[in-house]
C-alpha cells in the first residue's frame, strides 16, 4: 500500500510545466514500478520495441530493492524534479 504522500508526489510529476528530460522520466518510471509493483518478472519487450525496452530495464535495474525504499527514493525524485520543473 503505497502513501498519501507518494500518491500527491505521483499526481505532481504529470502536471510539471517543463518536461523533464528522459533519463529523469526512465528513473521516475523505474521507481513508480517497483514501488507498486515490486520486482520486474515481466518478459523483456522485443528488439523493435526501444521505449519499452528502457523502461522495461528501467525498472528491472531496481529487482530487489524494497517496495518502501523505492517510495521513498520515488518521492525524493520528484520532489527534486518539481521544484527544478515547475
């Protein structure tokens, strides 16, 4: 179950007025999954499927990392990509 906190943080970031670049969106991403997902036991997207790609490896880059540790690592990312972006 993931925090109010979390969840106010997660709203947040889709309302940036700046887009922030792709390696801060492909960390973000990676974090949200983990943090409401948990570990990546997805099968790994196709050659030809680059977006996927990264964000499937994004993610995976972060098996075994708790899901608590990545909310809190998710809300110190966003709260850092707010106040650069908006």
């Amino acid at each position: 179950m993931v925090s109010q906190e979390f969840q106010d943080k997660a709203a947040a970031v889709q309302s940036l007025t700046k887009r922030p670049s792709d390696d801060e969106l492909l960390k973000l991403y990676g974090l949200y999954k983990q943090a409401t997902v948990g570990d990546n036991d997805t099968p790994k997207p196709g050659m030809f499927d680059l977006k996927g790609k990264y964000k499937w490896q994004a993610w995976d880059d972060l098996k075994g990392t708790s899901q608590s540790d990545a909310e809190s690592k998710y809300i110190e990312l966003a709260t850092e990509l707010i106040g650069k972006y908006n």
